[in-house]
C-alpha cells in the first residue's frame, strides 16, 4: 500500500482474508458445478440464482483487489492536460516496495496524475488469486488510460494494457540465461514496450540487453536510461557521529563472504556497529543486530532515520554489483539521511560522488577491511566538520542529478522523443 491510500496495514489484512473467503467461496461453487456437469444436471446449473451469485462473488473480488491494493492520484479519472503514469511494484520486498511509495511522492511533487500497484507476490503466484488481479488491472487502465505504464521490478508477473515499460535494475546474473534470453522464471519481461536500463544509465551501451532483444526479434524495442530509487528528502544532519550502521540484506557474493561477516562481528564486538534487516543477513551479530526496520515505524521513514541516527552508514554491493559499475538503492537513503557513507569501490559512487564519501576495499581480508571500517569511524568522530561537509556535497550532488523527480522527468523525455520518431 502506498501513503496515499486511506488504509491501514491492518485494513488490509482484512480486506486479504476477505479475499481469501471469497476466493473459498469461488472455489466451492465451481466444485459443485463441475459435480452438476459429471451428473448431467445442466438445468441446475444454468440457474439465474447460481449464476447472480458467482458473478456477485467474482465483482466482489476483484473490488476488493482495486480497494487494498490501488493507488490513485486524485484527478487521473478526469480528462486532463497532465501527464498520467501508472507504477507497478511488489509490496513483500522493502526496497522494491520503498521504491514504489517513493515513486508515487516523487510523480506527486511533479504534478502527474498517477495510478499504482503493489502487488502481493504469494497471491500472483496462484492461478486463480493471479487471475482477479490481472483483470483488475485492466479494468483501472482502461478506465485510467495513463500514456505509460512503468512496471520498477522484474518480479511483477502482470502487465496491463497500454504503453509498459519494465525497469531493470539488477546483476545481468539474475534476468539472463546462457542461451541470450530471459530465465524462464521471467519469460515475462520479453512482453514490453520498453526496457528501463540501470545499465545503460551506468555505463552507457548495454550490448548483453540488446542480444537478448534481438533473440526476441525486438531489435527496435528501446532502451531508455535511468536511475530510479530516491525522491529528494530535506536535507538534515546528523546530530551527532556514533556507530556504523547498515540496513537491508546482504545476498550475492563478497558482500555475504566469511571475511566480511567476520569483519562486521569485530566492529560489533567493539560496540562501533549495529544492523537492521533480514535476520538471515544479520542474527549472528548478537545483540548489534536490531531487528528488521520494519519494527520501528514505517520503513519508507525509518530507513533513513535509523542511518541519521547513528551517522555513519555503511554501504556494500554484491560482486555481481561491482563488476557491472551497478549501485544499490541502500547507497541513496545513506545519502538521504545525511550520514557519511563508507562505502566499498564501486565505480557508479567513484564516478558520480567522488571524495565527498569513504570507500574501502572488499576484496580484502578479514582483518584489513575491519582495520579500514574501524579507522573510518575513529576518522569521523575525530574529524566531524569535515565529515559534515562531505555529507552535505553528496547530498547536493544526488539533489542534482539522481533525485526520482530529475531522473523521472528525464526518462519522459526520452520516451515522449522515442514515441515523436514512430
């Protein structure tokens, strides 16, 4: 749910049990009909009652589907002048979810009418649940009709109609196979108007995306680039510099190594550092690991207030990240909060922020990259003026050029010129 909708978490557990019940009901009645059809008893099939209650049953659900799960700005059912955008994300993944409600404040200070989703992975993977979705969907796009659909993860399965775009923000790793096509959890993706490349925004051309492309025989399918991550946030700092923190959860490899979590134990065990996320990610660190996020407010607000409070935060990409120059959304809400960023060398931070954050170096030891994240910390609680400029330089350089409202605003222009050329 996003913070426009008038619904509480708990609202919405409701509305999913009552789904749930619904869907329940569906169910029996189709068995019961199946039973009829196996008997031969077609009159009592064909009943004006039977078939009143399933298309009851059936609108009733898919209401409930826009109710807890839509979005709206308050004019995009009117006919206007304003741009009108539709987003699409997950709501069991933090930082995809965080992405998506960011996104909507972002269209909101715009000025574009938006309409949004987030969906609930576990209900798009059943046939049925999938299903009502899917026509949920359709019915608020057409009565929507936004001039674009931006769907911000891979892992949404559904696409509406109307003009979709797919963002792609990920290691190459996690969205190809070895035969130059989508792995077959994400066939979906080969559907799209347009791909979103956080790649080609990185680095420039993505030839890996346009072989893949080809393979589907969509050679002028575009390619649009842009980073989509962080609206601007006031800038406040830090009233004091206390512990290194880090939030979120640590898959891939480097970033969950031995060395690196054995490093981390060693400033915990210190009392420099503490840990938010996935307990997967972080339980073994005792009592520095605080919990997921989640526990103490909203993640859209904590994610960044929890950074801000300690002062320091720390920052660290899977090898796939660094080896493709591709950033983690953590590194923005580091920024955000007005902490200073410790950092490992990825050439996406060196290229965009310079020396305005502290880097060290991953593929060390054990031992050095705890001496290099210790003398870090020691560096800011002695050196606090200067750690406060540098904190305010990468926060008016992220203003500037990385802020969901440039970087949107941007990727319309791209795609206003692409669609100009057709």
């Amino acid at each position: 749910m996003g913070e426009n909708s008038s619904f509480s978490k708990d609202k919405l557990n409701h509305i999913d049990k009552k789904i749930v019940w619904i869907l329940g009901k569906i169910h029996i009645m189709l068995q019961w009909l199946i039973r009829q059809i196996l008997k031969g008893s077609i009159r009592n099939i064909l009943t004006i009652n039977s078939l009143l209650k399933l298309l009851f049953l059936y609108s009733v659900t898919v209401l409930c589907i826009i109710v807890s799960y839509f979005d709206f700005s308050p004019g995009v059912f009117k006919k206007s002048s304003a741009r009108k955008v539709a987003i699409y994300a997950v709501e069991n993944r933090i930082g995809e979810h965080q992405a998506y409600i960011r996104t909507l404040r972002a269209l909101k200070k715009l000025g574009f009418e938006y309409v949004g989703a987030a969906y609930d992975e576990n209900l798009m993977n059943y046939i049925s649940t999938r299903h009502f979705h899917i026509v949920a969907a359709y019915i608020i796009n057409k009565i929507c009709n936004p001039d674009v659909n931006i769907t911000l993860t891979h892992h949404v399965t559904i696409l509406p109609p109307g003009y979709n775009l797919i963002y792609l923000n990920v290691p190459d790793v996690l969205l190809y196979n070895l035969e130059g096509k989508f792995l077959k959890k994400y066939q979906h993706l080969e559907n799209y108007d347009g791909y979103i490349d956080l790649y080609s925004f990185s680095n420039g051309d993505n030839k890996l995306l346009k072989e893949v492309l080809h393979n589907y025989d969509k050679d002028n399918v575009p390619i649009f680039t842009a980073y989509l991550a962080q609206d601007e946030q006031k800038f406040i700092a830090p009233e004091s510099y206390n512990n290194m923190v880090i939030t979120g959860s640590m898959w891939g490899c480097n970033r969950g190594s031995y060395r690196f979590q054995d490093a981390l134990q060693k400033l915990a065990q210190d009392k420099l550092f503490i840990a938010y996320g996935q307990a997967y990610a972080f339980d073994y660190l005792g009592e520095a690991y605080k919990g997921n996020v989640d526990r103490y407010g909203p993640a859209t607000e904590m994610l960044i207030t929890l950074q801000r409070k300690e002062g320091i935060a720390l920052v660290i990409h899977s090898l796939e990240h660094l080896l493709q120059g591709l950033p983690t959304s953590r590194f923005a809400e580091a920024i955000m909060s007005g902490s200073v960023m410790v950092v490992d060398n990825n050439s996406f931070i060196r290229k965009f922020f310079g020396d305005n954050v502290l880097y060290f170096d991953s593929f060390k030891g054990r031992d050095e990259i705890y001496e290099q994240l210790k003398s870090h910390i020691i560096w800011i609680r002695s050196h606090q003026k200067e750690a406060s400029i540098m904190t305010k330089n990468a926060y008016d350089i992220f203003v500037k050029n990385l802020t969901l409202e440039i970087q949107l605003q941007k990727l319309m222009e791209q795609v206003d010129a692409f669609r100009a050329s057709r």
